[in-house]
C-alpha cells in the first residue's frame, strides 16, 4: 500500500493505493552469519479508480517489524545486521557451551589417556571447548528478510 500520494505521469494515486509487484531475485540467510535479500520490482499500481503498469522498484519501506530490513538504492532489501547487542549474547552463548563442553569432557578424556598428566588432559578438553564454541559462532545464520502481503511503501519509478 502506498503510505503517501503518488503521481506516475498525469495520474494520481491517494495514500492506500495498492502496490503490486514480483520477487524477482532472492537469496535466503546463509551461514556465516550472511543476511538474507530480496529484489522487488513494482508492476503495477491499482486503486479503486485506475490501475496503471509501471516500471519501478521500492524507494521506502515500512515493514512493521521489529528489525527491518535495509533497502538499498536499486530497490534490494537486505536483512539488518545483528548489532551490538546480538554480538555480545552470542559471544556469551558461546562461552558457556565452551566452557560447559571442557568441563564435560574432562573425565572422560582422563579415563581414556590415564598415562596423560593433568595439564595435557585440561588442554585437550580446552580444544573441545574452543571447536564447540567456534562451531556455534561460525554456524550462525543471518537476518532473514520477511514482509507482510501488505507493505507501505514509496515508490521510485521509471515511468
């Protein structure tokens, strides 16, 4: 739905006009914390007087959800990195399953290896630890791009 007036050649269409359009290019979210996108282009434009057939892409969006997605200038919406915030309770996760993993594996490294000493037993147990937590960080997935069938929006048009 268009959130403000729009004039594409000698045709008005009100706030609340309908936008219709297609995906035309997606990727989904990737790991390595890589964020999903999507290409819209705008096709057409209908109100309860007219519809009109337009070349465009989005300008604005407003989604309505709680992180939204970027849009960039050719009209891609790409997922919104993380944050700070994200970073930090995912650096946390990470930690207490390193940590909860060494400790875990602890015993049983020292009951398989009983001629190790106490410091190389730690030390194996501290590389479980470190793989399990570079494995949670290295699988995470990134923002995904979702929108709702009705989105307000701005147009950019070529017409």
């Amino acid at each position: 739905m268009l959130a403000e007036p729009v004039r594409v050649g000698a045709v008005p269409f009100d706030t609340g006009s309908t936008v219709e359009g297609t995906v035309v290019r997606r990727k989904p979210l990737r790991i390595l914390s890589r964020d999903g996108s999507l290409y819209v282009r705008v096709e057409r434009i209908v109100s309860p007087k007219q519809t009109v057939t337009v070349a465009g892409f989005l300008a604005a969006t407003e989604t309505g959800a709680f992180t939204p997605p970027v849009l960039e200038q050719e009209g891609i919406l790409r997922g919104r990195k993380p944050g700070l915030k994200n970073a930090v309770v995912d650096l946390c996760i990470a930690y207490a399953l390193g940590k909860g993993l060494d400790d875990a594996a602890e015993t049983p490294i020292r009951s398989v290896a009983s001629s190790m000493g106490h410091a190389a037993v730690a030390n194996a147990a501290r590389y479980f630890g470190m793989g399990a937590s570079a494995t949670f960080l290295v699988s995470g997935h990134g923002r995904d791009v979702r929108l709702r069938n009705r989105l307000n929006s701005r147009l950019s048009s070529d017409a």
